[in-house]
C-alpha cells in the first residue's frame, strides 16, 4: 500500500480477520446443528478447495530479497565504465 493508505490498509486486514472470525463461527454453528460433524468438516472443506482454486491464480508478491538480488545482478553505472 502507499505510504498515505498504510493505516486504512490496516484497518481493512484487522477487520476482516474479525469479521472472518465471526461469519466462520456462526456458519460453523448453523451446520453443525443442521448437519452435525459431517457438515461442518463438508463446509470446511469445500472452503478449503475454494481458497486454493482462488489461490492457486495468484501472483507471489515480490519479497525484500528478490529486489535486493535485483539490485546486485543489475550493473551500476560504476561497473560499466560510465562516468558521470
């Protein structure tokens, strides 16, 4: 996120582990009163198989030491023999 919308970027992930926490206890609650464990182990699991179809198109973000090697494979202006 851009340095201006770090905290809003924050608000958002903290609320959605909330919320999260909250809609997985009371769908969990509703199937396992209306279809006992096999439901609920069901729901999991077909949320489970969901979030690695949807994961599975994602891209890797880039890490602090990708660009760190990026920069130490690149030549700098040094190595190439310009002078500036």
């Amino acid at each position: 996120a851009p340095a201006h919308s770090k905290g809003t970027a924050m608000g958002v992930y903290s609320s959605s582990q909330f919320l999260g926490a909250f809609v997985g206890g009371a769908v969990g609650g509703w199937l396992l009163g209306r279809f006992d464990v096999s439901g609920v182990f069901a729901g999991c699991m077909t949320m489970t198989l969901l979030w690695l179809v949807i994961a599975s198109g994602m891209a890797s973000p880039e890490t602090t030491a990708g660009r760190q090697r990026m920069r130490e494979t690149q030549p700098s202006s040094i190595d190439s023999g310009v002078n500036g």
